[in-house]
C-alpha cells in the first residue's frame, strides 16, 4: 500500500521576492527624506553656512578698519604706538609728507613698519611708500650722498628732506670686555617726528646759551634732545657781542659761577622787555650775585639763601631730605607733563619766593613746590639738618614760569629751575626720565613758533628702569612686608590652632 505524500509547500518565487526588498529599500530612502533626518541635516547645514559668512564678512572689516582699532600694542614700551605729544603734532600738520622706508622686499623691519602704519593713518598729509634698493639702486642718490642702510627713512615735503639711519633709530650699547652690542632703546618715534617737523619748518629756532661765567656744560642726553627737537644750539658771549641777537628764539642761562657783569645785565633785560625769551637754572652760590639776581627781581622771583630741606618724607627719595620730589604744577609750559604722572628729583635746590611788589602786567605760576614742612638751611656748615631758628620756613617753589604781556601781541616768557641738576642725566634715570621730559616741554613751549613747531620725544628703553621711591614708600613696605604681612600670617595661623584644639 502505497502512502500518499504530502504536498509541499509552495515556495515564494525568487523574482518576487527581489522586487518586494528592492521596493522596500526605494521606500526607505524616500522616507529619510521626507523625514526629519533631512530637517535636523538642512538646519545644521544651514547654520553653518550663517557662520562662515559672518566669519569671512567680520575679518574684511577687521581689514578695513585702522590698526589702531584692528592691532593692540602689548609690548611693554608700546613700541608700535604713537604717543600723544606726536598725535596733537600731526593734527596739526598742514603739508604733504613723504615717508620712505628702503629695505628689500621681505626684509622690513616689522616694527618700523608697525609704526610708519600709525603715522599714516593719523594724518592725511602722511604717505607711506617703501623702496627696495635692488629694484631701485639710484633712489637714494637724489637725497644723499651717503651710503643708506637698510631700512633707514628718507623723510620729504617739498624741497626739503632728511634722512633717518637705521642706527638711529635702535640705541645700543658696547660692552668692551666681550665687544659686544646690546640693544637699549627704540627711538622710533622720536626721530621720525623729529625729521617730519624738520621738513616741514621754515625757520629752525636757535637756542643761545650764555658763556663766560663759568656755566655749567649741557648734559650730553639734553644737549641730544634739543637737537632732535630741530633746535640749533649756539653759545653767546655778551662781552663781545654786546646785544642778545634778533633770531634767538630762547637764551639759556645755565647755572652761572660768578656774576654777570652790568653790562650783560642789561643786555638780558632789554631782550627781555622786548618780548624775548629765557630759560634759567641757577645753583647754591656762596659768590656775590647782584646783577643776576637783579633780572629775577625785574620779574618778581628772588631766591632764598641756603638749600630746601623737605621735611615731608613722602616728598624726599634716597634717605635724603634734600633730594626734593617736589609736586608738579598744571602751570601751562607744562601741563601735558604734568597729566602723566611723572615724578620729578631736584637735588640741592635753593627756594623761590615772590616778591610783593611786581608789575601787575607780571604773571608768575608755579611749576615744581615743595611741602609746607620744608625750610631753607641757611647754615650749611652745621651738623644737623634739623630746622633751627635761623633757617628759613617754606613752602617754596622750585620751578616758575613767568610771563609779561606787552605792546604789539608780544610776550616775555621766562622759565626758572633753582637747580640745575635736573638736566644730571643719573638724576633723570633715577625718575624714568621725569627731568628730561619737563625740561623739554618747557623749552618747547617757549621755542614753538607759527613757523616752527618743536617736539622731542624721548627714545623708549628696552631695559629695566629702576624707579627711586620716596623715603615715605620705602618706610611703608618696609613695614608691610617686614611687620604687616608675616602678622597677617602670623593671626591666620594662631586662629586655625585654636580652631582645631577646641575641635
């Protein structure tokens, strides 16, 4: 008997089933874009996107924009910045000015050129062009015959040109044992805006120093300002001259020996009361001064006998009483300094006082004064430096401006200083150049002319300065890092014993 057998089960046709799976992945393809896959992936695409235009839109207008407001100066001297004295110079600039910089293509130096970029977008008179001397081997014969380092400035305005070395610019130092050079300081600023008023200035002003009693010499570093400020220096004997010349735009009176004779007295007070102008500097003299004191008088100021003791400490530095730090004055020869914050150091001055009677056509504004626990040591031969009945009591002023107005929009201008070691260049180091600075805002002030305009700005060093502090801050962090802070550590301590003895 034969058994029947089951029927078997029909399989799928394979083609079939191929074209269901193929339908299959068709529909899941079309349903990840219809899904919120596409909507999450378009968003994020789309985001960035926004992102990168605004990256690339927000650096062409950082491009765009000055250095000034794109590049911050984080160098510690500001090296690629312009100060404030040369920002209010080129405001005032009228004339086109030209600025070569010769260095071979890719071998400027980066701050020099840092630097020529403020320049030229301070003013719209100044114009940057740079000048490889490979490409252009004949450009500096037409300004000099001199071999042009690279990346010297050929600074022009007209006819008139001056060329700024490499040199110049960065100041160095020679140590001879090993002979080698150190770089000390970048005087950038001061020589490019030293060379733009020099061409740009009709007339240079001439400063006359009075000879012939035995004066004390310029100190090389002031002499080197002066200079830089595009002022002629010439010496004037008044014995054989006899008159101050008419092109002095400033006669200095350096700390004379001995007196002036009658004659030269005179001489100074008619320059004077003719609109000229003066700036003095006298020393503690145990020689007669009639006839010099004798033009102070003429103006209201006479000096008191003996040296300024200060017997405030936080206006003496080093220990001693008679290195003054005497308070500066907004008087208007000086007011730009004065709003910096600069300090100043006058060793072994004399005091100035004012006089009661003066013409009222006489205006006389201090600059330097003292404290009002100063006193004048008439007797320098005595052992102590404390006040004695003799001396004489402050305060005083150390420094004064003084002018007269007169006929014809003419005005006498007269600036004192009882001591002339404010122009000692170890001095001036010891307040960061302080001195320095008030000495030649002051002479630019009385210097300045419709026809020219001095400015002088000191070189930035690249060295530590150590800054003198007053005998006052010596005492107070001698007492708080010596007293104040190991106390402070001291009552820490003691409350944490105690806490976790109780505990």
């Amino acid at each position: 008997m034969k058994l029947k057998e089951k029927p078997k089960k029909k399989q799928p046709e394979k083609k079939n089933k191929g074209i269901s799976e193929k339908k299959s992945f068709k529909e899941k393809i079309k349903s990840s874009f219809n899904g919120k896959y596409i909507k999450n992936g378009s968003y994020s695409m789309l985001i960035s996107v926004i992102f990168i235009v605004i990256f690339i839109v927000l650096n062409m207008i950082v491009n765009a924009l000055p250095t000034k407001y794109s590049e911050i100066d984080v160098s510690d001297q500001k090296l690629f910045s312009i100060g404030k004295q040369t920002e209010d110079f080129l405001k005032k600039l009228d004339k086109d000015v030209t600025i070569y910089q010769i260095a071979q293509s890719g071998a400027e130096d980066e701050t020099v050129s840092k630097l020529l970029k403020k320049y030229e977008e301070a003013s719209d008179h100044i114009k940057v062009e740079k000048k490889d001397p490979v490409v252009n081997p004949k450009f500096t014969s037409e300004y000099t015959d001199a071999e042009v380092s690279s990346n010297s400035l050929i600074v022009e305005c007209g006819e008139r040109s001056k060329v700024v070395d490499y040199g110049e610019i960065y100041e160095s130092s020679v140590d001879y044992n090993t002979y080698s050079y150190t770089t000390t300081g970048f005087d950038g600023e001061g020589q490019i805006t030293s060379a733009i008023s020099y061409v740009t200035s009709e007339n240079l002003p001439v400063l006359y120093t009075l000879d012939g009693h035995g004066e004390k010499d310029l100190d090389a570093s002031i002499r080197e300002d002066i200079e830089k400020a595009n002022i002629e220096i010439r010496s004037l004997n008044l014995l054989t001259e006899e008159s101050v010349p008419e092109d002095t735009a400033c006669l200095m009176i350096n700390s004379p020996a001995t007196d002036i004779s009658e004659d030269e007295k005179n001489a100074i007070l008619e320059y004077l009361e003719n609109g000229g102008k003066a700036m003095i500097f006298s020393d503690y003299t145990e020689e007669s001064m009639e006839n010099f004191d004798a033009v102070l008088e003429n103006y209201g100021v006479e000096r008191a006998d003996g040296i300024v003791i200060e017997g405030d400490a936080q206006h003496y530095a080093m220990q001693m009483p008679y290195y003054i730090v005497p308070e500066v004055k907004s008087a208007e020869p000086v007011s730009g300094f004065a709003s910096e914050g600069y300090f100043v150091l006058a060793p072994y001055a004399q005091g100035i006082r004012k006089l009661d009677s003066v013409r009222d056509t006489v205006t006389i504004d201090s600059i330097l004064t003292t404290s009002d626990s100063a006193y004048s040591k008439v007797d320098l031969n005595s052992e102590t430096l404390e006040k004695t009945e003799e001396d004489i009591a402050g305060p005083f002023d150390l420094g004064v401006s003084i002018t007269e107005t007169l006929k014809d929009d003419k005005q006498t201008q007269i600036i004192y200083y009882s001591t002339a070691n404010l122009m000692d260049s170890q001095i001036n180091a010891a307040v960061a150049g302080g001195n320095e600075q008030l000495i030649m805002e002051s002479l630019n002030w009385m210097c300045s002319s419709d026809e020219a305009e001095t400015v002088s700005i000191p070189s930035k060093s690249l060295q530590v300065t150590a800054l003198t502090p007053t005998a006052y801050d010596v005492s107070f962090w001698k007492i708080c890092t010596m007293g104040l802070i190991p106390g402070v550590f001291l009552v820490i301590g003691f409350c944490v014993w105690l806490k976790r003895r109780k505990a």
